[in-house]
C-alpha cells in the first residue's frame, strides 16, 4: 500500500484524465512553421548557412540555390548530410526539371532563396475543421473534409 487516497472517478477535477476534457490535456504546443515562401536568408557565416539549410530541408515548397560558381539550381531539398565541416557537409536535392538527385556541398553554396510555393501552407487539421464547421453552418449537405488538389 503506498498510503495515496485513491482517485475520484467521477469528479474530472480529481485529476483523472480519463474523465477530464481532451482540450484542458493539451499542454504542449504544437509545431509552429514560420512563413519561408520568399524569403532570401544571409549566409554570413557558417551557422547561418547551417541553420538555413536546416529551414530548407524542413521546407515544403522548392528552393534554389546559387552555388559560387554561378550556377542557380531550383529544386526540393530532400536530405542533408552534416558533418564537423562546410566541405564535409552535403545537401541533396531533385531539381525541378528532371529527376536526378544532385548533391551541393555546404562549402560550395553562395546564396540561397526559398523560391517555390509552400504546398503545405494554411493546411493545418486545424484550417481543415474550421472550414467543415463554416460550411455546416452555411447549411451545406453532403461535405466532407477533402484535400486540395497539388497542381
């Protein structure tokens, strides 16, 4: 016997979660995705690259980066390699315009723009019920809760 009082069940003051409301459970936010589409980071040094770069794989729209050869390369991020070095650091990215899977050393990037829509933008579960609840109360019949189309 551990000498607790036992929990009410029936009193959701109590503190019995099963009887409490899910809402008042909720103590940690969620995800909070900043607004990326267009933005144009400064890379001054290499935690700013890092951190950049990190924003980018998190991305879901197209990136582009010029490298300091001069070649601007628009495309999805879709991993990251880092290690303890720029040169020893690699991003890996599908081009817009074909299917091949180029990888970009950290150490060879000179800029880099979030240039692509993000698909995901304002499509939160959230976004999705109050637009249910909106064509409910217009008196709607028959609506579902369906994705939008990804051109």
């Amino acid at each position: 016997m551990t000498g607790r009082a036992p929990r009410d069940v029936t009193n959701p003051e109590a503190g019995n979660s099963a009887t409490r409301n899910p809402d008042e459970l909720e103590v940690a936010e969620g995800a909070r995705h900043e607004k990326l589409e267009g933005w144009v980071p400064s890379l001054a040094g290499d935690d700013e690259l890092r951190h950049a770069l990190e924003q980018a794989f998190d991305y879901r729209g197209d990136i582009t980066i010029t490298t300091k050869d001069g070649r601007r390369l628009e495309g999805y991020i879709f991993d990251r390699r880092t290690g303890p070095t720029l040169a020893g650091s690699s991003v890996r990215l599908i081009p817009a315009d074909s299917r091949e899977k180029i990888s970009i050393a950290y150490s060879d990037i000179a800029a880099l723009e979030f240039t692509g829509r993000d698909t995901a933008a304002g499509k939160s579960w959230q976004a999705w019920v109050r637009k249910y609840w909106e064509k409910r109360a217009a008196g709607e019949k028959g609506i579902a809760l369906e994705p939008e189309r990804l051109e």
